[in-house]
C-alpha cells in the first residue's frame, strides 16, 4: 500500500524549499498531502504545492470535504507520517501548548503518526530559551525534531535557524517511514567532536574536527532502536534527540568516560578528532604577551591517550570496535595498520585533503576497510548516508561474527 504523508507547511521564508522536498516524495510514488497554514500561503502559493504533489492542498479548517465527513480528523487518521516544515516559533508554540485554531494545528492534535518538525527561523529566536523549551517539551512527549542548520539567514544574520538540506529532511522522512530496528537490544558508545587541551586558562589546542560524523551515527543507531551513550568533544552540534550525551573537553577527560562504559556496550565506534598532544605544564595565569614581538614561547607537549588502543586492549570476545583513519597520504596502508593496533574489527578511511571528504563538510568520501582484508570504496554520500552505510557493515559483522576471524 502506498504510504501518505503529510506536509504541513508553515509561514516562514524558507517554505519555498518544501517544493522541492515535495517533489522528490512524489518521485518516489508517495502520496502527499500538503496543509498550508494563512502565513505559508504568503510565500508560496497553494497552486505550486498542488501542482508538485497532484492533489488538492488544503488550507482552511472550515472548507467543505465531499472527501472526509470531518477534515482534520480524516487527514489525521490516513497519512503515516506528519512533517512540520519550515516549523515557525509561532506554530511550535502552538503545538507545545495544544492550540488548535487553525487546520494543521488540528491536524497536529489529532493524529497518531510519527511527527517530523523542521525548524527554520532567525538565530535570535531560535535560541530564545522559550522556543527551545517548547522544542525540548515536543521532543520529550515523543515528536522527531530535526536540528537546524548553520549559516547566512534571509534575515541577514548568521547563525543556528536554517532550514536543513533537502537531502536530510529527505532522508529523515524516509527512515521514519520505514524504520530498520536492526540493532534493538544493542548498546552503542560513540565518541565524537575535537578534544581540546589547555596551555592556560585562557588558550588551548585542539583540531579541526566538528563532530558531525559521530553525531550522524548517533542519529542513525538511534534511529535503528540502539541504545546510544554519546561522549562529545567540543562542537557546535546539538545532540540527537534520544541518546545519552556526555560533554567532555581534555582527551583525558573522554578517555576516561570511554572507560567507563565500554564494558556494557556491545559496540564501539570511535570517530572523535582526538588530539595526539597537549601541553606538559599547565600555566595558572594567562599568559602575557610581549610588546615588541620579541618573545619566543616554546611549548612543551606530551602524549595524549590513545583512546582506541587503549580500549581495543580491553576489547571482549563479543564486542565489535570501529575505527576512523583521517589520513593525508597513504590512506588504505596507514588505515590497515590501526586496524591491527588498535584491535578494530573494522576502520572508516577516508583522505581529508580531498574536496567534499575534509573536516567540517556535510559529505564525507570513504572506504570501509574489515580485519579480514575485505576493503569497499564508496562514492561522496552526505555523512547521514555514510553512518548509514558503515552501520550497515556493522550488522553484517553482528550476524557474521566468524566472517572477521
């Protein structure tokens, strides 16, 4: 039976962009049904949603249906999933405290499907604590809500508020239209984000790693029914809706959180940039600059955990460990190496001087390389697909456990 979907679009300046996550549903032979609230008519008219979906786009609560005997409730009880996209701070606010003045705003309250909300807004209001109050009380009563993206707003700022990719809002839909529960009863540790370590209370040193990879795969375990225990560096990520975050900043500090729960989890993926070094001594005071430039400052460093190593030392029987190698040359040999050093059953290459495979990019171009030899290239995927992919190879090593002996 072919799937419905509802797409609520609200008033805001990027309504535009849902035309064309409308139609790639529509190529996919989904059925869509588009509800524009009076503001999202403002920006785009309801022939253009109606033109990409094939259906008639409904907008008024009180208009006459030869199709449902009431509305709101017909549309409710028959798609399979409700996307809220843009999600104005008006309209979450409704949502947060069951208002219902409008078509969607019932269609909200009474349907029984997953709900995705989009937020798309200014950086200001975005952060405003009330909004992200009303955001966290509709992800604890069970809704999807999908982070924001990062960059220049219409409004001309820049900042947290933009509307994701389509490509994402695409992907998010489809996961929850057909959700793999593949690693249900699984414990998953991940780490994530750069490690930062400190010269003095004011300067530290740390990478160029965002966290982005780590958190795609928290997202997809998540997703796939894994419980998910994600130790984060810094970022300026917001933690996927469901896990169990814990925010750390030395790479001692994540060592020592990795440490602690690795012995629980049936599965461990390291993706954070963890630093190699910092500082031997630790200054008190900041320290000054000289006026004339003059001043040499030589910095003494010192290893720092090797957190996978160290791990893969106290790896148990069934346990499956997964590496990353970010290399700059040599990549499939230096890869292969950690794999054996690092007790990994398996290890994500990939070369970061490459466009679209760096640091802080939404794509990522990997190769998956297993203990046993076994090596598979990939073409440039956004790093949502990536997680995919690389948990993909991770149930085949649940269900083939002997195939990496």
């Amino acid at each position: 039976m072919t799937k419905k979907i509802g797409i609520g679009v609200t008033g805001g300046i990027a309504a535009y962009k849902i035309v064309d996550l409308v139609s790639r549903l529509k190529k996919d032979d989904l059925e869509i049904v588009v509800i524009m609230t009076e503001g999202a008519t403002k920006f785009v008219t309801p022939l253009t949603f109606r033109t990409m979906s094939g259906r008639e786009v409904l907008t008024d609560l009180w208009q006459e249906s030869e199709q449902y005997k009431v509305q709101h409730i017909g549309v409710a009880e028959e798609i399979d999933l409700l996307v809220i996209a843009p999600a104005t701070a008006n309209f979450i606010a409704k949502m947060a405290h069951g208002i219902a003045d409008d078509l969607l705003s019932t269609v909200v309250l009474a349907v029984t499907s997953p709900v995705l909300i989009v937020p798309a807004m200014n950086s200001n209001m975005y952060m405003n604590p009330i909004v992200q109050s009303n955001i966290n009380k509709l992800s604890q009563v069970g809704y999807h809500v999908m982070a924001p993206a990062q960059g220049d707003l219409a409004c001309g700022v820049s900042g947290p508020g933009r509307l994701p990719e389509i490509e994402d809002i695409y992907q998010e839909v489809i996961s929850l239209l057909d959700p793999r529960q593949d690693f249900v009863g699984k414990k998953i540790l991940i780490n994530a984000g750069s490690t930062c370590e400190d010269i003095d209370p004011v300067r530290f040193i740390t990478n160029r790693g965002t966290g982005k990879m780590g958190f795609c795969l928290a997202r997809e375990a998540h997703q796939r029914g894994a419980e998910v225990i994600l130790v984060s560096g810094h970022t300026h990520l917001k933690p996927p809706s469901g896990v169990h975050f814990i925010p750390v900043w030395s790479a001692d500090e994540m060592y020592q959180q990795m440490l602690q729960y690795c012995s629980e989890c049936n599965i461990i993926i390291g993706t954070s940039a963890v630093g190699d070094f910092k500082a031997a001594q630790v200054a008190d005071q900041k320290r000054k600059k000289a006026d004339d430039r003059s001043e040499k400052w030589i910095l003494e460093l010192v290893g720092t955990p090797d957190i996978l190593k160290e791990l893969g030392k106290q790896k148990q029987k069934d346990q499956i460990m997964v590496g990353f190698a970010a290399e700059t040359e040599n990549v499939l040999e230096n890869a292969r190496k950690k794999i054996i050093t690092k007790n990994l059953d398996m290890i994500v290459a990939n070369d970061v001087t490459v466009d679209g495979a760096g640091f802080a990019t939404d794509t990522n171009i990997v190769t998956i390389i297993h203990r046993n030899g076994e090596a598979q290239a990939f073409p440039k995927m956004t790093k949502q697909e990536v997680a995919a992919v690389i948990l993909d190879q991770v149930a085949k090593l649940l269900d083939n456990p002997k195939d990496e002996e």
